[in-house]
C-alpha cells in the first residue's frame, strides 16, 4: 500500500483515506505491541527447555520480518529548497 508523500496526517488539508490509514495503521501496531507483549514471555517460557528450537524460530521471525519490510514502498516529494542545485 503506497501512502502519497504530499499527505500530512492529521491536518485538514489530508484527505479522509490519508487519516484512515493513518488510523489503521496506528491501530494496527498498538494490536501487534500488545500481541508481543503477551505471547513473547510464553513463548520464551516454553523455548527455555529447546534452545535450537527457540534459535530456528527467531531466525525463522527474522527472516520473516526481513522479506515483509523490503515489501514496504514509499513516495518521495521532488525536492525543492536552498540545497538543489
């Protein structure tokens, strides 16, 4: 999902669909915080008796984590100001 780089979040000039995926967005981590916080001292309990399970699963997170942000795009506004040359 690209977010267009002239959108300011939470202005009255941002168009609607800007703030709502603002707002989504914002949702969206505190749910995922919360899901970290609760299921990452279980997880870690259960992981203290496997240590080679527990090293595969973080790399197995981390690789995942790795894929899904190099699928994250953003626009860049043309630059304008004192410094272009």
């Amino acid at each position: 999902m690209r977010v267009p780089s002239k959108c300011r979040p939470f202005t009255r000039s941002c168009p609607t669909s800007c703030r709502n995926r603002a707002a989504r967005a914002i949702a969206a981590a505190a749910s995922a915080q919360q899901t970290a916080i609760i299921t990452g001292p279980a997880i870690g309990a259960c992981s203290i008796s496997r240590p080679l399970d527990s090293l595969l699963c973080c790399m197995a997170i981390f690789v995942a984590a790795a894929v899904l942000v190099s699928l994250v795009h953003t626009e860049h506004a043309a630059r304008t100001g004192a410094y272009d040359a």
